[in-house]
C-alpha cells in the first residue's frame, strides 16, 4: 500500500477532535449516496417508461406505413407483391383508416375506425394477444352477415356499456350526396371482441372491423388507405423506406413510427436530461460537503503536514493524500448509491408496488428497466464531482510552509 493511500485512511478513521468534521464527512457521504441512488432510480423509470411505450405503439401500430399520395391506394395487391421480397420486410398487411362515432343505447364516442385484413395483421400487429374476449377470426367469420363484426378496446366498451354480442351503431361522416342532402353513413355491428393495449389512449378511442366491412360501410370499393410493414429490425425502418421509395416510385410515400410518434419521444428524452442534471445538482451539493471537510482537515493537521514534509515528502504526494481522501469519501458514497438505487428498482421491477392512473398516463404500472450504460454514466459523474471537489483543498495542503507550520510549536 502506498504510503499516501495509508495516511488518507488513517485521517478517515481518526477520532477527531472535531466531531463536526467527522460529521461532515458523513453527511458528504450520505449526500453522493443519495444523489446516486435517486439518478438510479429516475434514468431506470424514464428508461422503463421509453421502452413500455414503444411496445405498446408497436404492439398496436406497425413500424411503417405505405401510403399512396393524395389517394386511397387500388392496387394494393400488386404493392404488396412488388416490395415483399425487400430485405428486412418480415410481413405487410392492408390497412383501411377512418374517423367515426360509435353509439350504444347509453353513450356516444367519437373513435377510429380501422379495417384490418384477419388474415394477415395479426403477423404485423399485436391484436391478438391484447384481446380479453372475443377473436381476431370472428371478424372474418361476421364479415358476410347482417351485422359485420367490430372489436371495441376495453375502456371504450366501458363507456358505452357494451359487452360481448351486443349491437352499436358505426357513424362515419364521411357520405355520398344525395337529392335531400348528404345524411351520414351508419351501419350496426356486432362486438365480437374487446381487447386491452395497455394505452389508455388506444383502448377509449380504437375500433377494428374487417377490410371487407370497411370498405363497403365507407364505399370504397378495393381501394385502402395504405399498407402496414412489419420488419426485423424497427432501429432500420428508414433504411428499409428508403428501398421501398425505390421500387414503389415517387407516387407512394412512407411514414415511420419515428416519424409518428417524434414528440413523444423528443419529449420524454428531454425530461431525461433535464432529471439527468436537476439530480446531478444533488450530487454537487455533496461536493461542496466534501470540500468543507477536506478544508477543515487540513486546518486540523497543518503540523502532521510539516512534519511529512520536513521527512522529505513531496508537494505532490501531500496532494495525492487530500486528493484520495476526498475520493474515498465520493467512491464509498457512489457505491452505496448504486447499490440502494439497484435494490430500489429491483423491487420496484418485480413487485410494482406503484401505480399510476391510466386516464392521465400512457400506462398503469410505474415501469422501471435498468441499463448498464446509466450505471457507468452516473458512477462517472459523480467520481468525477467529488475528484474536482478535492482539487482546492489538497492545492492548499500542498503549498503548505512547514518551517512556518512548526515555528510555534
């Protein structure tokens, strides 16, 4: 052990005169501890929060979207076709998207209405396991009959105060013009299934019915509106739009889920850094202890300092022991931090003890996912704190006279 890292230990674990430096010390300590851990914790729910939401969108949207340029896309078939063999597609599916109301004998929402092929979204969204009730088949198996199928989300079924088999009427304002005017097109179906995204959006607001019953409740003959893609990897979704721009041509356009959902991100990566700094002022007001302490240190032993340096010690080794000491005191304080702040998310992963109202929130459960990156970022900044807080004590140690420390002794 080198002789320095001796001396800073001896001084840690001395019993001081003043109880009010060692008190210091500990409330420096206890302040990175608490710094840490609270960094922890906020970057691992802010984490948690980014990546339930992206399942969630992705669940229920796909990656990207085709779509056909100021008109509903005909020829969807020879789309689909053409572009299926484009490296990083896994698969595609129509999609039909309209605003409407929906009616019960009790309530009236307004909801978006989207037409789905039964045979084929289920391979590019999540539909099937967000359903409670009900299948993705009894879609196609009602399409035919005189009351097509719809699945309802479970808080807008709640709110209309429909259950499974019952029948609301579908309102579009979309209409084609006729001698007394242009009445709006209604049609009933039947519930044939409720499911849960976990959005609270999506579940008050989304319908789903099959292409065929979009298209002839909103008289769109074989037209869609675009076609949904899946593909392996969602962080290459713009390289894949790229290709598909390329054989598709200039009349179709694309849109990714970056692309549809950029505020929200941009948004919540914003509160990140801004959490990001807010605790790291935690930590810097720890620094400050750690530097009142440092300081009062010196003070108290001014004649062990002469003492080494009159037995041939250097400026730079008094240095190196106010310098260790201090980053004893920050390392120690990060290591209890990341350890409490690991505990706390551990629990708060696996039991979820805290909840959070769904009607505000995008989900009900606080969700935490700890990185190991956020862990590296925050023991570096707060070493870092706590080096740059022993940088003026240890200066003033160092220039130490010890023929003036001793000239009264």
């Amino acid at each position: 052990m080198r002789y320095e890292f001796f001396i800073s230990l001896r001084y840690l674990k001395a019993k001081r005169k003043q109880i009010f430096i060692s008190l210091i010390t500990i409330l420096s300590m206890a302040g990175v501890a608490l710094g840490v851990m609270a960094l922890i914790v906020v970057l691992s729910v802010m984490t948690g929060f980014v990546e339930d939401l992206k399942v969630k969108i992705l669940g229920t949207n796909a990656p990207l979207v085709i779509l056909h340029h100021g008109a509903p896309m005909r020829e969807y078939g020879e789309v689909i076709n053409k572009i299926q063999g484009i490296e990083g597609i896994v698969s595609l599916t129509p999609f039909i998207f309209s605003q409407a109301m929906v009616t019960s004998e009790t309530n009236v929402h307004g909801i978006v209405l989207r037409g789905i092929d039964p045979q084929t979204a289920g391979k590019v969204i999540n539909i099937e396991d967000t359903l409670k009730k009900g299948s993705l088949g009894n879609l196609k198996k009602e399409e035919d009959s005189a009351y097509p199928g719809v699945l309802l989300g479970k808080e807008l079924a709640q709110n209309l105060g429909v259950l499974l088999d019952d029948l609301v009427v579908v309102v579009s304002p979309l209409a084609a013009l006729a001698p007394m005017g242009t009445p709006p097109l209604m049609k009933k179906f039947k519930v044939v299934g409720i499911f849960d995204s976990g959005m609270y959006e999506y579940d008050t607001s989304l319908a789903y019915i099959s292409i065929r019953s979009a298209q002839k409740f909103l008289a769109m003959g074989d037209a869609v509106t675009g076609i949904e893609v899946k593909v392996r990897d969602i962080y290459d979704v713009k390289n894949i739009a790229k290709r598909i721009q390329m054989k598709l041509g200039f009349s179709y356009g694309t849109k990714d889920w970056m692309q549809m959902n950029r505020s929200l991100f941009a948004a919540l990566k914003l509160e990140r850094i801004a959490m990001f700094i807010i605790l790291v002022l935690i930590v810097l007001v720890a620094a400050f202890g750690i530097v009142s302490s440092l300081i009062m240190v010196v003070m108290e032993k001014t004649k062990d300092i002469a003492i080494l340096k009159s037995m041939g010690a250097t400026a730079k080794s008094i240095r190196r022991i106010f310098v260790l000491e201090g980053l004893i005191i920050g390392v120690t304080g990060t290591i209890v931090g990341l350890i409490a702040g690991y505990i706390i998310c551990y629990l708060l992963a696996k039991y979820q003890f805290i909840t959070l109202p769904s009607d505000i929130y995008y989900i009900s459960r606080l969700p935490v996912k700890m990185k190991l990156i956020d862990f590296i970022l925050v023991a570096s900044a707060a070493i870092g704190i706590s080096f740059l807080a022993t940088i003026y004590p240890s200066w003033q140690a160092a220039k130490l006279d010890p023929a003036e420390a001793l000239r009264y002794e």
